[in-house]
C-alpha cells in the first residue's frame, strides 16, 4: 500500500481516487464538477477534455483517420473501429447474466437487460405506449406520421418497417427460408408455413399445397 501511495501521491477529495500526476487528478476532478473547459469553436459543444474536442473536429472535418483491414471501413473513432471488427471476428464480449445471451456492444445488452427488468423508458407522446429502446419508438411513432422510408426498388412498394420491405421483396426474389420439417416443402413467409404445419397436425401428411 505504501509503495502505491508514493506512485500515485495525488489523491481526489471527493472519492479519493489516487493518481500519479497533478495534471491527471485535475483531469479527474472534471467528472465530479461537471467542468467542460474545451469548446469547438464551430457548434459550441463542449468537452472536460482537450483530447476528446479533438475526436469531436473530425465530425466537421471528416477525417477518419481508423481503417478496417479486412472490409476498409473507416471510422473517426479507435473505439468504433473496435466495434466494428466484431463484425468480423463475431466476438461477442458482453453477456447477459440472466439468459447467457451475448452481444457485440455493451449498448445492446442494457438494451437487452430491459427484457428482465421490464423497463420501458421510451414514451410514446401521442398514445402514450413505452418502449424499451429509442428505435423501438422511433419504429412506433411512423404509426403516427404515416413515414415510409422504406422503399422496394422494383416496384415502388413502401412501408413503414424494414421487416415489411424485407418480407416483400421475396416476392421478386423468389427466395424461401422458411421450411417445413416434416415434408421439406418451402415458403416466403413464416405466417404461411404456420398454415401449412396445420396440415401435419390434423394428420394429413400428404399435403397438396398451393407454393408462394
């Protein structure tokens, strides 16, 4: 304990965090106060450190100085471009302790975390339904405005949710992931293998299907 005490001498008077320089404590003192003293000079935000207005300029300027090796991606940020790689590696460092389920960025596993909890922090302000993310709400709220970003490129169909799009663009693909595990028959559509799997229950198991 003694050798650590000379190593960092500086001590924080509010949560006595040791440090090993003034200039770090002083640092560390900002989080207490709320001190921003660093403010870009093109949008007025401000900063409690200088290196962090420096992350920030790249927003005006552009620059993305982190590249990805494999795909080229490039990010403004070191710590998005972290991110990023778990694309690629599927490295999922952040578990849930409840159910197991891993996530590629800790943002996503407080998301997740609300599925336990039952934390909905999102309110709708117009019928006043909760959700428990911000794009939960975003997604709820086109209910509302009757926003359809979502747009297919062959026939002009829109929606209002990417899943719809998705959903509807199997019917110029052709594409059929859902199968039946009985008989090995396909479908576009969930919803449509449900109907089918009716078949098998009531036992009919020659089914004489209509293909999507």
């Amino acid at each position: 304990m003694a050798t650590s005490a000379k190593r960092k001498p500086y001590s924080c008077e509010v949560c006595e965090l040791p440090f090993a320089t003034r200039s770090d404590l002083k640092r560390h003192v900002r989080s207490h106060t709320g001190e921003k003293p660093y403010s870009c000079q093109l949008c007025g935000s401000s900063f409690s450190e200088n290196s962090s207005l420096k992350v920030h300029m790249r927003i005006h300027t552009g620059e993305k100085p982190f590249s990805c090796q494999v795909c080229g991606s490039t990010f403004s940020e070191n710590s998005n471009l972290k991110r990023h790689l778990r694309m690629h590696t599927g490295e999922r460092p952040f578990t849930c302790k409840i159910c197991d389920s891993a996530f590629s960025e800790n943002g996503h596993l407080k998301i997740h975390m609300r599925t336990h909890t039952g934390e909905k922090p999102f309110s709708c302000d117009e019928c006043e339904s909760a959700f428990s993310s911000h794009s939960s709400l975003k997604r709820h709220m086109r209910i509302h405005t009757g926003e359809k970003p979502y747009s297919c490129n062959v026939c002009g169909f829109t929606s209002s949710q990417d899943f719809s799009l998705k959903n509807h663009m199997r019917r110029h693909t052709g594409e059929k992931p859902f199968t039946c595990q009985i008989c090995g028959t396909a479908f576009a559509w969930m919803s449509t293998l449900k109907t089918h799997m009716k078949t098998h229950l009531a036992g009919e198991f020659d089914c004489q299907l209509e293909r999507v």
